[in-house]
C-alpha cells in the first residue's frame, strides 16, 4: 500500500528586496543604511569624476513613507512603513532612494523564474516572497535549498531566505529565522525548541491588538498559547480565532499550496507630497490621474485581463475618503476608456477639500481570450481636462 508522502512546504523571502535591487545599481552604497521611498527627484545625481551624489535622509520633507530599507538601516530603527520624517531624526545620514516598481517587477519575474525551473509548484504572495510544494521532488530538502537559492542568486544576483517545511505556517516563521540569506529546514519535531520560544507576534495572522491582548493574559511567546487553555482563548478571541490560535501554537496547519487564483481586483493609486487643490493644482491632478489609468491598463494587459468595473478613489485634506464605481456594458483595458470611465465617476464627487490621494480600481475581471466585446475604443474621451475644474453635483444616492 502508498502511504501519502510528507509535506514539505517552502517559503522563499527575497532580501530587503527592493534595496537589494538598488543596490546592485549602486554598489558603493553596500554596507551602508539606505532607505528606499523617495520622490524622483531624490535620485542620484553624477558628478563630473564619475562619482555619484545621493540624497540624504535629513533633508527629506514631505509625508513618504519607507517602503524598504537595508539591514544597516534597520539596526538603527528604522523600518518599512515608517514616516520618512520620523526615520530622518533616527538616521539622519541615512541615504534616501527612490522608489522604482518597474525594476522590482522585473526582478521579481526573474526569480520566480528561475524557482519554476526547479519546482513549478508556486504559490505566489506578491512580489518578493512565494511557497513552493516541494512534496513531490525528490531529493534531499537541504539540497533542493540550495539548489533553489543557487538559481535566484544566478538569475538576479540577489540573496534569498528559505525555509522549509511540513506546512506554509512553520515555513513562513522559519525562513525569518536566519535572515538574511538564510537556509532552515525545520520538522515537527523541532516545534518545542525552535519555534515555541518566539514571540507570539511571529505567527501571521497574530497582529498588534491580539499580541496585546495575548499579553495580558500572560502569552508572550507562541509555546505559553501552545500551553494555553482552548476555552480561555475562545472566551477572549471568539470560537474561531481561539481555536485557530491553539492550532496554530502547535504547528499545525493544513493549508494547500494555490498555484493559481483569478485577480478579484487591479488597482493603483498615490499620495502626493503635499495636498493638491482642485482647481489650482488641475495640470498636477490631471497628469497623475491619467499616469494612473496607464499604470491600471498596464497591469491589466500584463496580466491578460479587461474589466467592466472602473472606480475612482479620493482622499482629501481632512482624511475623508470616498470612492464612486461604474459598471460599463463592455469590459475595458486601454487606458483611454478607464480613464473616461474613471472620470464619469469623479463627475459625481464634489470637490471642495484638497486631495491627498488619487486612486484608479478596476474589477469585475475577464480574461481577454473568454470576452467577445470590448468597448468601443473609438469613443471620445474629450473634455477630460476640465475635471478638476467644473465637477457636476453628486449623484443623488451616490
């Protein structure tokens, strides 16, 4: 008789990926703190020898927020999603870079490229971390883990971290356990040594209200929930999350690897450094909005897709946040008639605060190869300069 083979679960997490990418286009900065979520005009300038001047993070101003940053710059407090200005008061002489979304999505397709070449069993988490359902290969797991980081390393020039495991849970904490360019192979068996004594918080899916929460009830590490009474979890956390919560303690999860799954929806948006006003500011608006459409038809077309759906998302000065959909006859994908839908939707939101953020969505997805009509690409998309100047009065219900 075939008994069912074990588990053994991947995952892989690029190395500070974003600065990594830099950072093979600025050597000299190795070793240094460098912090990625600049404007373009913090890009390098070079100078007449040669040699390159960076911005630095003292003289940043503005609202930005980091989006990655080197090791060196993490042992001096600062950290993804923290405020530039507050990051700029920790390390002052940190480097300042710009962000650049079109490298790092070329970067992302060569490494998960090169994973697929040995194990085609992906699940991909986004742009620089995926599992891989190693189950079926043979060979040794050390071996197939260096096999792996081998062809990221040849494909990119980056470093990786992977663990692997009987499930996605003990793989996700593991591969942080080595960082960076780290290999950790962990079996059930290790659970009471390697992973009960980590913070509670290393669990994904245990934010920052339960880990508190968890506290007070005197669960630090994840071994005190793995010892913890089922009934006391669910009395504080509810019947599903206190049982997910003991399961998890343990180890055990029994999640498949998804290697594929339909985009439910496409979207990008930006903040801008400082408010934008409606009118005063209308060349501004006008220009980011349009750059927006582009960027959503973009990945639309990348990812074979068109939608029927097009919203519009707006935050102003106050934090107010609204948002308006249109449900088109015919999917879309040019940029020309997402924009146009995109701004029937801004015709029925007043404007009368400055704008902070500008997002473009699109939903309600289709493979282009299963829709017959598209609609017209001839339709005029005129006037749409104007609005930011003369909005309509909203929609009544709207």
């Amino acid at each position: 008789m075939n008994e069912t083979a074990p588990r053994r679960i991947a995952h892989l997490d690029m190395d500070a990926f974003y600065a990594s990418v830099e950072l093979l286009r600025y050597p000299e900065l190795k070793g240094l703190p460098v912090v990625i979520g600049g404007r373009r005009i913090d890009q390098p300038t070079t100078l007449p020898d040669g040699s390159r001047c960076f911005a630095r993070l003292r003289d940043y101003v503005g609202r930005g927020v980091i989006t990655t940053s080197t090791y060196e710059a993490r042992a001096l407090g600062v950290f993804s999603a923290m405020g530039l200005m507050k990051a700029a008061r920790l390390a002052p002489d940190a480097i300042l870079l710009p962000v650049d979304f079109d490298a790092y999505r070329q970067y992302s397709r060569r490494f998960k490229a090169a994973v697929a070449a040995i194990a085609p069993e992906i699940e991909d988490r986004g742009i620089d971390e995926i599992y891989i359902d190693l189950t079926a290969l043979p060979g040794d797991s050390l071996e197939i883990g260096r096999r792996i980081k081998q062809a990221v390393r040849e494909a990119t020039g980056l470093s990786c971290s992977i663990a692997i495991a009987p499930n996605k849970l003990l793989a996700k904490i593991g591969s942080e356990l080595q960082k960076p360019d780290g290999l950790t192979i962990l079996v059930e068996d290790d659970i009471p040594r390697r992973i009960w004594p980590l913070a509670v918080s290393k669990i994904n899916g245990v934010g920052p209200k339960a880990t508190e929460k968890l506290a007070a009830l005197g669960v630090i590490a994840i071994g005190d929930l793995a010892r913890a009474d089922p009934a006391q979890l669910q009395a504080h956390f509810g019947r599903g999350y206190g049982e997910w919560l003991h399961r998890v303690a343990r180890g055990i999860d029994e999640r498949p690897v998804i290697t594929h799954s339909e985009p439910k929806s496409i979207s990008r948006e930006t903040t801008f450094e400082r408010d934008l006003h409606p009118r005063q500011d209308r060349p501004a608006l006008s220009a980011a909005f349009t750059a927006l459409c582009e960027q959503v038809a973009n990945d639309l077309a990348r990812k074979g897709y068109v939608a029927r759906t097009v919203g519009l998302k707006l935050r102003f000065d106050d934090f107010h946040t609204v948002t308006r959909d249109l449900t088109l006859p015919h999917p879309v994908g040019d940029a020309a008639m997402i924009r146009r839908a995109a701004g029937a939707c801004l015709k029925r939101i007043v404007l009368e605060h400055r704008i902070r953020l500008l997002g473009v969505r699109t939903s309600s997805l289709f493979p282009v190869g299963e829709v017959a009509d598209l609609a017209p690409a001839e339709e005029s998309v005129q006037g749409e300069l104007e609005l930011f100047t003369h909005p309509e009065p909203p929609t009544p219900g709207a």
